[in-house]
C-alpha cells in the first residue's frame, strides 16, 4: 500500500518537511524542504527554519531520525527560530497530502554577451513518479509559451523513481535530436539475459508526460550527494546528444536498477 501510495498515487502520510546540518561542526539544524501541500507547511514551517526542537527532542536527536508516522492525526510539536528572528512554537498533526514533484518553477531573463537575453526556464523536480505527469506537463507548456532557450533542472533532492518517467522527462528535454536513440540498456544476468532490451528516448508526444522544449543548446543539472538513480540515468543518457553542465556536488553512484515485485501483501525491488 506504501508503494502504490507514493508511486502511484503521488501522495504521503506525514508531515511534509526534511531537515539537514547547514554546518560542517553539525551546530545548525536546519529545515531543508517543506511540500508545499502539508500539514507543515499549513503551519508555517518554512525552508531555513533554524530547528531549536522537535518533540522535545533537540537537534542531534532530531537529525537521526524520529519514530515513524503512517497514519493520519498524530500530533508533532516544532519549536523553529525564523530566518527572520522570529522564535515560533506550534504543533502539526500529520495527514495525507499530495505531493508536489516541481517543487518551484520559474522563468528567468538573463543578459547575454551575445545580444539577445536567455530566456532561462528553472525548475525543481523531486521524485519520478507516475502522478508528476500533469506537473511536468503544465511546466513545459509555460516553457514554451515564454520562449524558454536555456533550461536549468534542479535534482538535488531527487533520489530517483519510475524509470519511464525518467525517460519521458530525457525525451522532453532533448527534443526531435534524440528520437529514438539509446535512453537505457537493460541488462541482466546470464540467468535471465532473455530479457535484455534496449529502452529508447521518443519523439511521439502520445507517449510523454508534456511537450518537448525544443532547440535548447544545453541543460544546466543541479546535483547533491543525494542525487541518484534515475536523476543519475537521466543525466548520463542526455550526455550523448548535448552538453549537460553539472552544478553542485558529485551524484549518489548507483549504477543498478530496480523493478518492484509484489507478493503476499509485500512489495519489494530485486536490483
């Protein structure tokens, strides 16, 4: 059900926030990302929240990890020191809520030595799952419409997902240049090397989340350490058929796939 839930659905059973150590020395506890649909950020928790106590718990204890939430209505208390100063207490009650796969959007113009402004369209995009269609879709289509010319993706919270949105994402970005080349190549085990294929990038708008962006000379890609799989798989099979520019930090590593199974109430992703 867990699966199927965030998957599928595109939805979560929490709070909605994750928070990291803005330090080296792990003196600053900070909140990292909220969804903007949950409970959390219903209650004003925001991006920089300095945390000062999650349940009473202070921040070392916070950063490794508190007792997992799976059901609605289970009552969780913040005490945060604002970017502003301002020192704010209150309690979230955790729910369901849909979650946000383009985190933020924007379109950016940007002088050029060349003449022109670049029109620069940027977004983040946090997870592959099947529900982030409808916001890939609705992102593209602003792109379009403001005459996007460069396209600067942020993965750094994007730990991977379904492997066909990957590709689908792949074949908006590249465009008619990469029809029907080489997205993935799935290979496996002389045990079951029947079932090698080779999984290729399209041009046929019936098959991808939105229209193509075409005609951008290249992709600018945040990374992070946490950075990986199918962002990894999305990034490496772009670098063929047009530069992409690597910002940030070196990606997870995890050169694998998985393909989930379901059996007796379980499902689980042999690699």
């Amino acid at each position: 059900a867990a699966f199927d839930q965030f998957y599928r659905e595109g939805t979560h059973t929490g709070y909605g926030y994750t928070v990291v150590w803005a330090d080296a020395a792990q003196t600053q506890l900070r909140v990292r990302h909220v969804e903007p649909h949950s409970p959390a950020a219903a209650a004003g928790l925001r991006r920089g929240d300095l945390v000062l106590a999650i349940d009473g718990q202070p921040p070392q204890a916070v950063a490794q990890g508190l007792p997992a939430v799976t059901t609605p209505g289970v009552p969780r208390r913040f005490s945060v020191l604002g970017v502003d100063g301002t020192h704010r207490e209150f309690t979230v009650l955790s729910a369901t809520f849909s979650l946000a796969s383009v985190a933020s959007q924007r379109v950016l113009q940007v002088a050029s030595q060349a003449g022109a402004p670049r029109v620069v369209g940027y977004f983040a995009y946090h997870e592959f799952i099947v529900p982030s269609e409808t916001h890939l879709d609705a992102v593209f289509r602003e792109f379009i419409a403001a005459g996007v010319n460069e396209l600067v993706l942020d993965l750094r919270y994007n730990g991977g997902g379904d492997v066909m949105m990957a590709r689908g994402l792949a074949s908006m970005i590249g465009g008619k240049r990469v029809d029907r080349e080489v997205f993935a190549e799935f290979r496996y085990n002389s045990r079951n090397a029947a079932a090698n294929f080779k999984l290729p990038l399209t041009a046929n708008i019936g098959l991808l989340p939105g229209p193509p962006l075409e005609g951008l000379r290249r992709v600018v890609v945040i990374t992070s350490a946490e950075t990986a799989s199918a962002s990894e798989l999305l990034i490496n099979a772009l670098r063929p058929f047009m530069p992409v520019v690597l910002v940030g930090q070196t990606t997870y590593g995890k050169p694998y796939g998985f393909q989930p199974r379901t059996e007796c109430g379980t499902s689980f992703n042999p690699v």
